[in-house]
C-alpha cells in the first residue's frame, strides 16, 4: 500500500512538471487572498455603527436589549414587532430606530400632576338629602343580581345603591355573579366587607343581608324583572315602582349599567360614596392585596402598574390583526365561530379607529418615549396572553423589573385566592390602585373605575393610550429617530394623561369621570399656586368648601349616545353590528347566552 501511494505521488509530481508554469506560485496566493479578505472586512467593521454602546440599542434585535441583573425572568427572545403588532423576528429597516438604554426622565410629573392640590374628592350629602329613615317604606324591597366579573359586578352593586334610593326601598345586599364566564362561587361578603358596607350606607339607604322571615320563612319570593340600560330616574318611577307597590319584593337581573350616566347631584354623590368609602374588600384580600405593594416598594420607591388585556379571545373579539400570518388567523378564527353573531370586521379600519388593543410592545414603547427608562419596576395584571412569553419578550426587554402577583407571593400565600377569579382581580385592583402611574391598553371596566378613583383621590398619574393617534405613529416608527417617536407620543398623549379636567363634564361613564365628586379649591379658581402632589390621597370625604367641576354640566350628551370609548369591547353594543343606539330591551333579547357570558369577559 504505501508503494502505490508512493508511486502516485511521482506520478503526480512528473505530470506537473510537464505544465506551463504560473506567474505566481499557487503556494503563495491562498494567504495573499486571505489578507485581502480581512482587510476588506476590517474596512467594513470601522465603517459600520457598532451593534451597542452606553446609550442606544436597536429594537430589530431583542437580544441586545440587556437584562437587570435582579430580574427573575430569563433572557428577552430575539422578537421584533417591526410594524405595529406585527410578530415578527429579526425585522430589518430600523436602523434609525433606537430605544436608548436608561432613557428615564428627571420630569417631575411623570408621577403626579402638578395641578392636582388643587382638586379633591367631595362626596358628602347636601342638606336637602334627607336621612333613609325619614324616606323609606318599610314593605319595599329591592334585590339585586349583577352580572359579570369583578368591576362589571362593582358598577351594578354601587348603581343598586342609588336606585334603592329612588324608590325609597330596602335593599337587600346585592348577589354576586355566580354562573357566566367568570364561575366564581364566591358571594358578597366572601369579596367585600359586607358590614362596613351596610354601616357607612346607613344614612343614605337602608340595606339588609337578607329578606325578613316570618314564621321561618321568607314573607314572600321576589317578582323578578331587567330594566333597560341607562335606565334613568323617571325610568325606574315609571317601570319598577308600579311592580314594586303591587309585589313589594322586586329583584332586577342582570344589574350592570343599569342606571343613568347622569343624575341629579346628590345621586351622583351617592354613587361615590359606596364606590370610593363603602365598598371595602375583606381583611384577607386587602392584607394580601397590601403586602404584594409593599414587596413592590421594597424594590423601588415608585413603581407603574399595567392593566393588560391580551387574551384571544378579546383578539378574537375585536377583530383586529396582528401581523401573526395564517397561525393567527386560524386560531382566532377558530375563537370566532364560537360566537356566530360576530360579524366579519375589517382589521386596518378597527386599528385606524383606535379600537384595538395595544400590543405589549406598544405599551412598553408608549412609556419609554414619555420618560419612563428602563430601570423602573413594572407590576402587570393581566389573564392569558395571546402568544405567551413570546409576545411578552419586547415588553420584558424594555422594562427588565417586570413583576406580577405570582412573582411577588408564593403559591402558598396565593393559595387561598388562586381558585377564585374575583379574589384574584381584586389583588390585581389593590396594587394597581396602589401603584404610583396606573396604565392600560384598554377601556374595560377595571381600568375605568380605576381612572376614576384615582382621579376622586388625588389625580394620581392615570396613562390611557390614544390608540388612534398613536396607531400610524407605531406603523411608521421605522422610518423616524427615537426623539422624533419620543417628541410625537408626548404630544398626542397630552389629554389622556389622567389631569384636572382632562376629560369634560358628562362625558363618558360616570365611573371614569366622576366629575359632580371633585371640587376645586379657592387656589385653583384665581389661578395660584403651583407645586406637585405627593400621591398619598386626601381627605375625600371631608366637608371643605368648594365647587364640583361637574357644575354645570355640558349638555351636548345624550345618554342614550354610545361612543366606542365609553364601552368595554362588545358590552354595549349588539355582538351582530357595528355601534348603535339600542335599549337594554333590544339587547337582551336577541343575545344567547353563551353571547351574554363572552360579553361579560369582554367587559372586565
């Protein structure tokens, strides 16, 4: 064997001595042509702009976006929504688009308005609303059903107040939704404060746990009925007082926006009263909802909360689109037929309108680009999100200190919460509450009555999205700087930034803008003053002096007009069609229930 080896290599060495010989040896240009490759990519290494420093990073690559080092989370993915909500990864184009790293603002108003001292809650009675026991008959009583989850459930149980209150009736302690989409079994005083609740009412409307017994039974069953929505105060004189004096005991079902958005000024004053003072949740919920803002303040002295609604079904819902190709159709569509009343929509028509909701990316870019950097702490109360970890990656790498209530607390601490949705959103609502800049990508219930609680105690920092104008800012962010995005949100986010008089009187819900319940003080009318409110509330209840800026009132609204922004997604509007005029009657009616419990999941 190595013979014949040996003779081919003679061979091979005589048959290349018979060759022409080159002008340079082939020994000799293999290195000459690997020095001109390295110095050609040397040459475009200096030319190029480096993939990192101390103050940019580009979006189009996740994995640059660096990583706290006391974040639990593991490494962001390399995820890149290019365009907006498109998922996408490795997007090219955006080279002049970039986040910087840090980012933060020394802006003082990132965390409270500097107008807001010179607002507070005022919710006391006037003198002329006289005391329960000077009005109320003793053979009426008004039982009340709510409907969907936690907030939709608050909404009816303070409206049930107020309209026990006009038909100068006993209220018997409202039941809590037990049966739609939410199949929470628990009942009022499993999520409330059930005696504090009927103690700080006392003067305004007598309220009791249960019906009276007689000889050990009930004095008789209710007569069971549903009022329209938006029912107003004629409404009910007219429609359930009659029913009333003949049946003595009436219960309304399905109790949820059931009442006027506008109302005499002590009726509004009620509705803050149990919204703001009498609704309490148990000593477990709130020492459990406390402990986990504590363990958010121990990692920082501020901290943002995010109320996140991305689950498929509310995509599904919406019909918009995200840019997830035919996996996303086919899934959502799929959610879709489950409801044979939901129309075909068009998605780009949906997202011009700004009835989609933001993409996790999208609110993470809303914040940075208001000042927000990336070593603030971040709490999200969201349910499932529609991708997982994958859709969550671009917001984790914007904000790293990104936390929840099941990385705040053991399983252990949860475990008595864990199976009841209603306990769990109040956790939720406690720490958003709590938080020092409350923000969300949708109009639900939660975020609503949470706009305007914080707006009764104190204007703390309340961040909604133009999602209309913000829409084609996010589209075209490719094509402009990071201080041109950055300079662009500021401006069209001015109004919907939780200030004074941000939203005018008598619009929207009630619940969001209690308007009647804030009053200015004197510094406020002449125009002094200036400073910023540390955001520890006030004394809302108090008997200063001062004038509501619910007073007048604008009357260019109608309460039977529907505005998408007034609604949670589907609520109000039939699932069939597009928004219009309807009453509670024709809503009703032409839902199935199955419509009914994916509308109560909508809303919340």
């Amino acid at each position: 064997m190595m013979a014949f080896a040996t003779a081919r290599r003679r061979h091979h060495h005589h048959h290349n001595h018979r060759r022409r010989r080159c002008p340079i040896p082939a020994a000799s240009a293999f290195p000459a042509a690997v020095l001109l490759l390295l110095v050609a990519l040397a040459l475009l290494s200096f030319l190029a702009p480096p993939l990192l420093d101390h103050h940019s990073s580009s979006l189009s690559d996740r994995r640059l976006l660096g990583r706290s080092s006391n974040s639990s989370f593991p490494p962001s993915s390399d995820l890149a929504l290019k365009n907006s909500g498109d998922f996408r990864r490795n997007a090219v184009g955006e080279e002049n688009f970039h986040v910087p790293r840090g980012g933060g603002s020394l802006r003082s108003d990132l965390w409270g308005s500097k107008l807001s001292k010179f607002y507070y809650g005022c919710s006391n009675a006037s003198s002329n609303f006289p005391e329960a026991k000077a009005i109320t008959y003793p053979d009426r009583y008004l039982m009340i059903a709510t409907s969907g989850g936690l907030n939709q459930q608050r909404t009816g149980i303070t409206d049930a107040v107020v309209a026990a209150r006009i038909l100068n009736t006993t209220l018997v302690v409202p039941k809590l939704d037990q049966r739609s989409f939410w199949k929470d079994a628990s009942d009022f005083s499993e999520i409330f404060d059930v005696n504090w609740f009927i103690s700080t009412l006392a003067k305004d409307v007598k309220i009791i746990k249960e019906l009276p017994k007689k000889g050990g039974k009930v004095i008789r069953g209710p007569y069971t009925m549903r009022v329209p929505r938006k029912c107003t105060k004629r409404c009910y004189l007219n429609r359930v007082l009659p029913v009333l004096l003949k049946k003595h005991v009436v219960q309304l079902t399905k109790f949820d926006y059931r009442l006027a958005n506008k109302l005499d000024t002590d009726l509004q004053k009620l509705r803050c009263r149990v919204n703001y003072h009498a609704l309490r949740f148990t000593d477990p919920i709130q020492e459990m909802g406390e402990k986990l803002i504590n363990r958010m303040r121990a990692k920082s002295n501020y901290f943002i909360a995010l109320h996140l609604r991305f689950e498929p079904d509310m995509l599904a819902f919406s019909g918009c689109y995200y840019g997830g190709g035919e996996k996303e159709m086919r899934e959502l569509g799929a959610i879709r037929k489950r409801w044979k009343t939901l129309h075909i929509s068009n998605p780009d028509k949906e997202r011009r309108h700004g009835k989609c909701p933001l993409t996790p990316e999208e609110v993470g870019l809303m914040l940075r680009a208001l000042g927000y950097g990336d070593n603030i702490h971040i709490y999200v109360a969201s349910g499932e999100i529609y991708g997982g970890e994958e859709t969550l990656a671009p917001l984790k790498a914007l904000f790293p200190n990104f936390y929840s209530k099941e990385t705040l607390a053991s399983k252990e601490e949860l475990a008595s919460f864990s199976s009841f949705s209603s306990r769990m959103a109040a956790l939720d609502f406690i720490v958003c509450d709590g938080s020092d800049a409350f923000v969300t990508n949708n109009n639900g219930n939660m975020a609503r009555i949470l706009a305007g609680r914080r707006r009764y105690f104190g204007h703390k920092r309340t961040i909604r999205p133009n999602a209309k104008k913000l829409y084609s800012l996010f589209l075209n962010r490719t094509n402009m700087s990071w201080e041109a995005f950055t300079s662009k949100v500021r401006t069209y986010q001015r109004g919907f930034m939780g200030e004074p008089k941000e939203v005018r009187p008598g619009r929207g819900e009630f619940h969001e803008n209690p308007s009647t319940c804030i009053c200015e003080n004197a510094e406020a009318r002449t125009g002094e003053g200036s400073g910023l409110l540390v955001p520890n509330g006030i004394d809302s209840a108090s008997g200063k002096g001062g004038k509501s800026v619910g007073e007048p009132t604008y009357n260019n609204y109608n309460d039977e007009e529907m505005q998408f922004s007034d609604l949670d997604y589907g609520e109000d509007a039939p699932l069939g069609g597009g928004a219009r005029n309807v009453t509670g009657s024709d809503y009703d009616i032409f839902l199935r229930q199955e419509d009914l419990e994916f509308e109560d999941f909508l809303s919340d």
